[in-house]
C-alpha cells in the first residue's frame, strides 16, 4: 500500500533541515519503503516534505514517519499520513 507523509517544518527552521538532510537521505536510502520523496518550496527555500511510502500498513508509515531523522532533530510543526492511491504516472 501507498501512503503520503505530508510534513511542514517549523518556522525558521530551514537550518535543522540543512543539519539533518545527510541523515535523513541515508534513513531513505537504508529503509527501501520511500517510492517517491522531495521538498515542499516556498520563496525558493524547502519548507516542508512529501513521502510517498509503499509499506504494508498505516502503522508501518507512521512508524517510519517517527523514525526519520528530521522528525528526530524536530524539524516539523505537523505531520500527516494519510493513504494514498497511485492513479497516473
């Protein structure tokens, strides 16, 4: 199953996103589930991010979602995961 992990960092916090980015590519990397990822953008600066997750439950991607390491460093204001259904592309 596919899931969306949609996350808008802190105000100001652009400099915890740049401290753990290494980290949180490699926890990508290292955990295989990630079918697609990047940074939300706003005044040309990353202000938040999508996951699409393809893990077997709700529960595996909400686990996951704790376990990155942004969300480690507290980089986020909000988390949300939430099913997601692949339709086009």
């Amino acid at each position: 199953m596919y899931f969306a992990v949609i996350c808008r960092d802190k105000p100001g916090a652009l400099q915890t996103r740049l401290d753990n980015r290494e980290a949180h590519l490699a926890y990508i990397e290292e955990t295989g589930a990630v079918f697609m990822a990047g940074p939300f953008i706003e005044n040309e600066q990353m202000v938040g991010s999508l996951v699409i997750l393809e893990v077997e439950s709700l529960k595996a991607a909400q686990d996951w979602a704790a376990n990155d390491p942004y969300a480690k460093a507290g980089l986020f204001e909000d988390v949300q995961v939430k099913a997601w259904k692949k339709v086009i592309g």
